[in-house]
C-alpha cells in the first residue's frame, strides 16, 4: 500500500487519504483496514481504530494482530 509508506514517512494525513481510498474500492481489504486502525492508534483516535480492528476480526476471525491490536487499543482508551 502506498499509504504505508506515507506512514513511515510521518505523512500521516496522506496515508489517511491513501488508506481511506484503498477501503472504498475495497471495502473487504483487511491491509487496508488493519494499516488505518494503526494509524488511528497513533493518532489517538482510538474509538475509529477499534472499529477498524474489529472490521479486521470480521473479515478474519483468526487474525491474532486484530485481537492483539484492538485489546491494546481498548486499554489505551481507558484513560
């Protein structure tokens, strides 16, 4: 994904807008939903990244980085 990269470069608007068009044409697209919910995190916006992650649970129920990552979001949201 283009959007990883802009991630990495700290363009963190741009990744949004990447990420955001990945899952519009492809709203199944689990990299996608995964690589925002991080970047949710990161943003602090954590409400939108637990939702991604739990997009990413339904899409792969088997997925142990979605369970890790929305718990860990969870407990960041607790302050």
């Amino acid at each position: 994904l283009r959007g990883y990269s802009k991630f990495n470069l700290r363009d963190y608007e741009g990744a949004m807008e990447d990420y955001d068009v990945a899952i519009q044409l492809e709203p199944d697209n689990f990299d996608a939903h995964f690589s925002r919910g991080i970047l949710f995190e990161k943003l602090k916006d954590f409400e939108n990244a637990i939702n991604d992650f739990t997009k990413c649970i339904s899409l792969n129920g088997s997925s142990s980085k979605a369970f890790f990552n929305r718990a860990y979001t969870k407990s960041l949201n607790q302050d």
